[in-house]
C-alpha cells in the first residue's frame, strides 16, 4: 500500500466525521428505521440482537443502475467478503469470506450458500453461484464469524439469498441493457398476489457479451420462479424453481508479461485447444412452515436438481498419453438432493427465557464422470477417446441444535451444535494396464460448537462476542487429481479445522443521521489447511499445509446522512499467514489470492424525486499469487460514476440508468489464479467501460 493510499485511507474517518456532522444540523424528515430480521443464525432475530458480524443487503438496492448479472456488482462494499469477476463466465466469480475460500482456482469452496433455503453449496463443500437470478432477489445475508459452523462443513462464512414475495396487484416488468464489449442483458418478470392469497414471481434473463478479453464469449439464460401460500391460519408452503445454461469460453490466465504487454489477450493454448464450458442446471425445492401453538412451530424443506457440465482444457497431447491420465476433457453431471427437518420453541414463562431450534439435515450427490482425450488425430479442442470414468457419491448428515437463552433484559446468552458426517465413495470404471483400480471411500465426522454472549447497551447500541469451531473437507473437485499425475482420487487429503473468535459492536442511528455502524474485530486459527499444490494445464491438485492464522478488523457505515443523501462505507483489515513453513510457504508468508487491505465508498444525492446520481471508490490491496510469495498482483483503485431515473405514471413504472466504471480507465488486476504451474496468475479487469438500461412495468 502506498503513503498516498495510507493518507486516503487515515483520512476516510475525518471524512466521515465531517459529513456526519453537517449532516446533524439537517432536519430528519425520514420515518424511524424499519426493523430488519436476520434469517441466517437459524433462529430469526432483529439484526440489533443478532451475536454476529451480518451484514444484510436489499435486492432493490442490489438492482439500482446495476447490470444484474453478477453478485460482485453489489456486494463488494461488505466487509469481510472479497467478491472478483473473473471476466471469465466459464468459471464462477472468486469470493471469499474472511480469507476462507480463497484458494479456489475455480467455482466456489470454503462459504456456504443458500437460495431460499436451499444449499447452492453441495455437501463436500463446492458452490456455485450462476444460477442466482438477481432481478428477483428481495436481500442477501452475509454471515461472517464463529456463527458460521452452524451451518456445517465449509462453513467460513455463510451467504444466504431470499426471492421476494410479492403482495398487491400482478405487474409485468421487461428491461434491455446494453453495454461495452457486446454486453447485452434481456429480462422480464411477472410477479403479485392473487385473490386467493398466492404470492407469485417469475422472473427470466439472457445475458450475451463478447467479453474484455479475446476468446471470452458467453451466452448466459437464468429463470427462476416462486409460489407463496398460506394452509389455513396456521402454515405456509412456498415452492421455488430455476434452470440455468451457460456456454462460455475460458481465455485463462496471464504472465505477468504477458498481463503488461496486452490485459485483453487470451493465453495462446486457450485459442489453440478452444478452451470452454457448458453448464446446466435445473432444481425445484420447496418449504412447508407450520405454527403447531404459540410456543412450537416446525420446518420443512426438500430439493432435488441436476447438473451438468462439459469443460475443455489445454492439456497437451504428449501429457495425455500416460497411462493414468484422465484426459482433457471433463463430462460430468451430477444429481442432488435433501432435506432439512426442523422444530423451534419458545418459551417466555421459563425462569430464564428460551428459544430453542434443532434439527436434522440431510444431504447427498451423485457424480457421473468421464474424462477423454481433447484431440482426435491432428485436430485439438475436441472429444477423443475416453480415458477416465467414474461414480462419485458424497453424503451428510448432520443433526444440529441451537439455544438462546435471555438471561436479563439487556444479556442474551447463544449456544449451538452440530454434528457434521460426511462419506465420499468412489466407484472405478476405467481399468486398463497402466490404470488400475481406483475405487475407495472416506468418511469425515467432527462435532461444531458455538457459543455467544451479547449485552444490548440500549435498544439501539449491541456489544458481542462469540466463538466456535469450523470445519472444511476437500470437495470432490480437489479430491479428483493426485499429485505427480498418479491417477484416482487423493483419499489422503484431509479436513481443514479451524477455531474462531469474533468481538463485535453494532449501532443503530435514529437521529438526524440515520441508519446505522459496525466494528467486529476476529481471529482463526486453522490446522491442515487445504492449500493449492499447484494449477498446470488446466488441473488444479491440492495438499495439506500446516497451521494458519487469519485476524483482523471490519467497519461498516451506512448512514443517511440528510434527506437527499446517503454514504456506505466498508473496511476490512486481513492479516492471514502460513505460522509454519509448507511447500515453498515460509512461516510468516500471506495466504495468497488475499488483499490484506479493502476499502469501498458510495455515495448518492437524490437530485429529485426522480433523478438520483452517486458515486464510488474501491480500494484492493496488494495480492500474493502463490505460497512463496514471489509474485503478486499490485494494489489499485477504482471509482464509478452512476445516474438513475424513475417516473411513475398510473399504473406504468418507467426506469432507466447510465453508469461508467473504472472511471479514470486504470490498467489492473482483477483476479488472480492461485499457484498456477505455468505462471499465469493474472485476469486483467476492464479498463472504462460503459452500461445503460431501460426498463418499464405495469401494475394491474
């Protein structure tokens, strides 16, 4: 980090601080703050009471002169939370909570995922994120900290994503934004209530780009639905569905000559093998909620959906022709499902108060996969011969109790458990001289305990502090490669351990200012951390390092300052090493694919009823690419620029928006591939680019 950037960020409370106080003199004209109800801890509580860094974002605010194709346009001013666009749609945003999933060259790993209840997390730990349909989503939770284990294996963090639930009227809505590089999104969304007392939304998208780099192309087609009713006084059923396909190319990563000379090229043996993925994925769920009294109530939620994808990668032909190797290409699909059982209590005529949840979740994967050669003959980049074929199964089951416990008015006491056991079996198909059998099974169990302690200074000042225990298997994608291409699965890599400490104090303004602040200060300390053992050709194997440490400081601000307007601010500090010496890491190096800085800023004034303007400011520290720390992508800042339109006419809603990103076109690093083997560590991000949109809807 440079002196400047120390000075723009020492600066940032003066700054704050000035705003803050001439906004006091400004008359408060804006309704008491509604109450928010976080969702994430299990239990249902006011996000005042709730005994963990959460941070909750509303999906309006999630729409507002944004895209709507990604969740890295909104959430990156959460504290904890780094969130990247890749520029790659063949492979999934890079996200990490906290330091926890940052090794993922890949998808997602290390943070669980919930839509509407439902695991976008498989249960070895694996996540996706590109079916998430953001012009219907009502808020998005971010649970960081200790809390998080009660959620299970993978668990560093929690991301919890809620659809709307319509009342009123039916509306249609139809939007078209365009932008640079061929962006093109479509969308509509027909959403009410009927007579009857069926909330109802469905809501379709298609995104096309050309994309910032060369062989970046990607067609993306999302739909999602949800239906909402009350049975009698007493219990609601809510049903959720929505399918996906993408078909994109992968330009893959650069050297940092490379990344210098051109930010936009692709790597040459991208364009060589035609490097690309097709996913699919379609999945129905749906949860049935029932009051048995005024103290019981019970839960129910079951899924199931199925999941494709084909992906070629630019493995050699000479590397492909030992005996053990499983090929080039990657055909796999996967059918999932399970269900989560659950009963709450509350009982207020105790001695001492009491809310009580316990349930049981199960969850399981079946994995259909296939591995060929990506050439047949002298052309490369297509389907050969088949040289790796397998039946994967994973499969959890976790029983789980959580207890809060009102020991005074102003002290609440939370407990919690649960019991994480999962089984990964494999089933070899694919044995030839040279290949033998592969086939085995591994189970991993582990007890998560949870506890927390909070005093509420006020109604509106909440003190905390927790503790608790996380777990994190290998998933069945870094169990698919061993190290030194020895064909099977890596049955020898074990489950990371971590223990959390977290220390936190939230506010909540009513004044002239109003809105509400959060500092939460934490620690981990992490034994058997799954770390990359190195990215070649496409192929990503994985080991066990020794212990590690995270700790640091998150503050969040989002303050309306006067009537016309409102600042949001994040800051994290993320100190995370390697304590022991592991592979090329010596003791002290920084975890890489982590910036121990981030900073973002937003501002907005409602220039009218109607016209609204805002700008933005990110800041990203320096981020070491590999364990050694040779290498790194540098620091940079960012700032965007945004106007927004809104007219209501009778029964019509008329929108529109420009924005501009990367303003002042600064050349850098996006993301970064972790441990890359040939060296190409390094995505370029867009330099400036634009994006408008239109869109109208109709309310009956």
């Amino acid at each position: 980090m440079t002196l400047h950037h120390l000075r723009w960020v020492a600066g940032l409370p003066v700054l704050v601080g000035g705003m803050y106080g001439m906004a006091i003199a400004q008359p408060a004209t804006d309704a008491r703050l509604s109450e928010i109800t976080v969702h994430s801890t299990l239990g249902g509580t006011t996000l005042e009471q709730t005994p963990a860094s959460v941070t909750v974002v509303d999906g309006e605010q999630m729409r507002d002169r944004q895209l709507q194709v990604n969740l890295s346009e909104s959430l990156s001013g959460v504290p904890g939370l780094q969130i990247n666009n890749r520029q790659n749609y063949a492979q999934d945003l890079q996200l990490s909570i906290r330091g926890y999933g940052a090794r993922s060259t890949f998808g997602l790993r290390g943070v669980r995922l919930y839509v509407d209840g439902i695991p976008a997390t498989m249960p070895d730990g694996q996540g996706s994120l590109s079916h998430i349909d953001i012009g219907s989503l009502e808020r998005v939770e971010v649970l960081r900290g200790p809390y998080s284990a009660l959620y299970g294996n993978s668990s560093g963090g929690v991301i919890s994503m809620y659809t709307e639930t319509p009342t009123g009227r039916p509306s249609l809505e139809g939007g078209y934004t365009v932008g640079s590089n061929g962006q093109k999104r479509i969308s509509a969304k027909a959403s009410g209530q009927t007579g009857q007392g069926l909330s109802y939304v469905l809501s379709a998208s298609r995104y096309l780009t050309d994309g910032y780099r060369d062989h970046s192309a990607a067609d993306r087609n999302v739909a999602n639905a949800k239906l909402s009713t009350a049975i009698g006084d007493d219990a609601t059923l809510t049903i959720v569905a929505n399918t996906m396909k993408t078909d994109a190319q992968d330009p893959q990563g650069l050297t940092w000559a490379q990344w210098q000379a051109n930010p936009r090229q692709a790597s040459a043996v991208a364009e060589t093998f035609n490097t690309r993925k097709t996913l699919e994925q379609t999945q129905v769920g749906a949860t049935y909620e029932r009051r048995l009294s005024a103290a019981h109530s019970v839960s129910l939620t079951a899924y199931a959906g199925h999941r494709s994808m084909e992906q070629y990668q630019s493995i050699p032909e000479s590397a492909q022709r030992a005996a053990g190797h499983a090929g080039g290409v990657i055909d796999m699909s996967r059918d999932y499902a399970g269900l989560d059982a659950r009963w709450t209590g509350r009982f207020s005529n105790t001695p001492v108060p009491l809310t009580v949840t316990a349930g049981l979740s199960v969850d399981t994967v079946k994995e259909d996969r296939q591995g060929y050669e990506n050439f047949v003959g002298s052309q490369l980049g297509v389907k050969g011969a088949l040289r790796r074929d397998e039946d994967n199964s994973v499969t959890s089951i976790d029983p789980y109790v959580q207890a809060t416990w009102q020991l005074a008015p102003a002290w609440s006491l939370g407990t919690g458990l649960r019991y994480s056991h999962l089984k990964f079996e494999s089933d070899d198909r694919y044995i030839r001289a040279g290949n033998p059998d592969d086939s085995g099974s591994v189970t991993h169990s582990k007890a998560l305990p949870v506890v927390s302690l909070s005093y509420q200074l006020t109604p509106e000042k909440t003190v905390y502090a927790s503790a608790g225990r996380g777990f994190e298997t290998p998933t069945f994608a870094e169990l698919s490669y061993r190290p030194g291409s020895i064909g099977g699965l890596n049955f020898d890599l074990q489950p990371s351990v971590s223990t959390q400490y977290e220390v936190g104090y939230r506010e909540r303004l009513t004044g002239a200012v109003k809105g509400g602040w959060s500092a939460a200060v934490f620690q981990s300390r992490t034994s058997d951390e799954i770390v990359s053992a190195g990215s070649s050709n496409g192929r990503t194997t994985y080991r066990n390092a020794g212990d590690t440490r995270r700790q640091g400081l998150e503050l969040q601000a989002d303050l309306r300052l006067a009537p016309q307007w409102k600042l949001q601010a994040a800051y994290t500090y993320l100190d995370a090493k390697f304590l022991q010496a592991s592979g090329t890491a010596a003791a002290g190096n920084m975890l890489p694919g982590l910036a121990k800085q981030h900073l973002a800023l937003g501002l907005d004034y409602d220039l009218t009823s109607e016209w609204r303007v805002g700008v933005s400011a990110e800041y990203m520290g320096q981020v070491y690419v590999n364990d050694a720390n040779s290498e790194s992508a540098p620091s940079y800042t960012v700032a965007a620029a945004s106007i927004g339109y809104r007219k209501v006419m009778g029964p019509w809603t008329l929108r529109a928006f420009a924005r501009v990103d990367n303003l002042f076109d600064r050349k850098y690093v996006g993301s970064v591939i972790v441990n890359d083997g040939n060296q190409r560590y390094f995505e370029g991000a867009p330099g400036r680019q634009w994006i408008t949109g239109v869109s109208a809807a109709y309310q009956f």
